[in-house]
C-alpha cells in the first residue's frame, strides 16, 4: 500500500510540474508577445521596408528589404558600387549578382534549398510571435544566465523537426539569442544571432542591432536604419527580369 500511495504521489508530481511548465511557457510567450507590441498588432502589417548598414572588412555596406509578409521579398545591397538583389516571390526565388562576387551579372534562379532556407526571411517579428500560428513545437527548457543576465531558454521545433534554441530576457521580454543548424552549400553548420537595441516602430518592437559570426571571421553587426510600416510596394519588383 506504502509503495502503491508513493507511485500515486510521484505520478502526481510529474503531473503538476507538467501543468507547471506549460503554464510558464506560456506566461513566458505571452509576455514576449506584449512586450513586442501585440500579435493583433503585428496582424495588422501586411508591408514593411527596412534599410540596414553594416560594415565587413572595413567596407561600409547599406542594404534595403521590401518585404510583403508571408509572401514575397526583396533584398538590395550595395558594395563598392556594385548591387547584389536577392528576391523570393512565393516558393521561388532569384538572384542578381556581379561577376566580381561569383555571379554571372544577370537574374538567376536560386536553388530550391536556398529558397527554403530564406523563407523565414518573408516574415516580421521575432521567431516566437508567429511560431504558434505556423504549428511550431515550444518548450521551456531553462532559467539560466547569459552574458551575465537572466534568461529562459525555449526551443523551437518545425514540424519538419528542425529546431532552434530561442533566449529570452527576464527582465526585457525580448528574444536575445537564437541559435540553430542550417544547411549552407550541403553542409550543416551552426548560426547564431544575437538581437538588442531594441525600439519601437508605430507600436511594434524592432531589434536595431542584430550581430552574428562572419564567415571571415569576428563578428558581423547590422545597424537598422530606418523601419516603414505598411507601404504601398508595387508587385513588379518582384518579377524576375527577362534579362
């Protein structure tokens, strides 16, 4: 009876530490999704132009995204006179890069895996606002430190079941770290982006400061510039250019 009473007793632990966690990851989405302004509030963009700077191996770089969510992007940078666009319009994609940096100077189909990868790149907010809508998995794993500071760690996992480690501020609410694999050229290899600054736009918070490894080695910061919320964007810039 002693041993039947003790099994009941653990089973009823498990259970409420159960109820317990989900109850904190959730109070943990909830606060992440007011402190970024609201998910009714994100709802309502449906258009967004963000201008970027940034600098790599001394070279001041700018960048411009048109962006129509969950739809279509289009990436613009500039580097040393040169211009380098990236679009992704639905499930395909296209790039237009010189010759000088690997490109053939005229629109190019990107690679389907490319193409998925940079689908990510088509939606506003931090990776926690929209995971529940898309049917991502999310767990609280931790409460721990990070550069100091208190932290939940949360991970994210894709239906595919790729999945991500997401920190989240204690004390701010706001996504601080990911940390993921992705695939790059076939091979697997670790990302890490680390998110501050952040400021609100028309009632929506923004990371200013994004910073991430560069593959030249260091660190890569990327400076927001400026954030327009629900221009009019014309679809055509969109379209892959005959030649």
């Amino acid at each position: 009876m002693k041993t039947m009473i003790k099994s009941i007793c653990l089973v009823a632990g498990m259970l409420v530490a159960s109820v317990a966690s989900a109850q904190s990851t959730e109070e943990i989405l909830a606060k992440h999704e007011a402190a970024m302004g609201g998910l009714d509030k994100w709802a309502t963009v449906k258009t967004a132009v963000l201008k970027n700077k940034f600098s790599v191996q001394g070279m001041d770089i700018e960048s411009k995204t048109s962006l129509v969510v969950g739809k279509s992007f289009r990436t613009e940078i500039e580097v040393m006179g040169n211009k380098i666009i990236t679009v992704i319009d639905g499930d395909k994609g296209w790039m237009n890069r010189p010759a000088m940096m690997g490109g053939t100077g005229s629109p190019e189909d990107m690679p389907a895996e490319q193409v998925k990868m940079a689908a990510s790149q088509k939606v506003l907010g931090s990776i926690l606002t929209s995971a529940k809508s898309d049917g991502y998995k999310i767990e609280l794993v931790s409460k721990e430190k990070l550069d100091g500071a208190d932290v939940y760690l949360l991970t994210v996992t894709k239906p595919s079941g790729e999945d991500s480690k997401v920190y989240v501020s204690t004390a701010t609410n706001y996504v601080v770290k990911t940390q993921a694999k992705v695939n790059v050229n076939g091979q697997e290899v670790d990302s890490e982006v680390n998110f501050s600054n952040y400021k609100m736009v028309n009632g929506l918070a923004f990371p200013h400061t994004v910073e991430t490894p560069s593959p030249m080695g260091g660190t890569m910061t990327v400076e927001t510039v400026s954030v327009e919320i629900n221009p009019t964007i014309d679809p055509v810039i969109f379209a892959k250019p005959s030649k």
